[in-house]
C-alpha cells in the first residue's frame, strides 16, 4: 500500500483521500476494539483509541505519526524482507510504543469497576507503568524508556 500521503499537506486531496484508505484497511484488516482503533495521529502516537470519525479528525488537524511505516497496530504484517534490513535500519526508524503496548493490554483493567475513590487498585497500578515508562533510559536517550529496556 503507498504511504506517500503521509508526507503530503493535510489540507490536500491526495492526503484526505490517503487518510480515508487508511481508515478503510485499518477497520477492515486489522483488530479494532469495537469501533475503536488506535489513533495514528502525531500527538496520540497509538497511544489513545478512537472511532473512525474522531481518527479521522486528528489525522487531518494533527497529522500522521511520523516513522509509523509498517501498520503493525491496524493489521499490516512485517515482510520477511523487512525482518533481513540492517540492525542499524531498524532501530533508526524505531518508535518506543510502550504506552501503546501497557493501554493495549491492560485496557479493561481502565473499563473495569471503580470503587468509592474514583480508580480500582489494577488502574492504579496501571498509570504508575505508565509514568515509569515516562522515565528515560539514561540521560538524553529519547527512543528508549526505562520500562520498555526491562520489558
């Protein structure tokens, strides 16, 4: 699938039309939760679920994700021939998605009861993954969190 769009103005038709064929592989081809996919968007970064409309609107008024090149979150598989690339290939174009992964796995968790203070015990534990996975490697490493290393 061309990706060329990603690059292009958003307020082109060549961007907005790229944009609806992401949306129509992602909802077809990948694994939404309900009618909610991960927003590719460059503030979300897969992060933050959302409905096709809502997708759509950060898409366009925020723009694509940038290094975001193989689908992996909305049903693209990696090619045997993306797996042979240098090492240094493919950590250059890497994305720390350990808040993708730590929402992904632990979203019910978030759905789930609350008691009288407002958020369940697992919740608790959850946004505290979450600020340690905040925390940098070491000083000045920006593609890597200290929870992503141990993980």
């Amino acid at each position: 699938m061309d990706k060329g769009w990603t690059s292009l103005p958003r307020h082109t038709e060549g961007y907005q039309h790229g944009v609806n064929s992401f949306l129509d592989f992602a909802f077809s081809r990948g694994i939404p939760q309900g009618q909610e996919i991960l927003c590719p968007c460059s503030i979300c970064n897969n992060f933050s679920w959302g409905r096709r409309d809502e997708v759509y609107d950060h898409l366009i008024s925020k723009g694509f994700q940038k290094g975001y090149t193989v689908w992996v979150h909305h049903g693209e598989r990696i090619s045997h021939m993306d797996s042979e690339s240098d090492e240094s290939e493919v950590y250059e174009g890497f994305v720390d998605d350990i808040h993708g992964l730590l929402n992904e796995t632990f979203r019910h968790l978030l759905e789930g009861d609350k008691d009288a203070d407002g958020q369940n015990e697992d919740a608790k534990k959850f946004y505290n993954l979450l600020e340690e996975g905040k925390q940098e490697l070491y000083l000045g490493c920006k593609k890597f969190s200290t929870l992503s290393f141990v993980i």
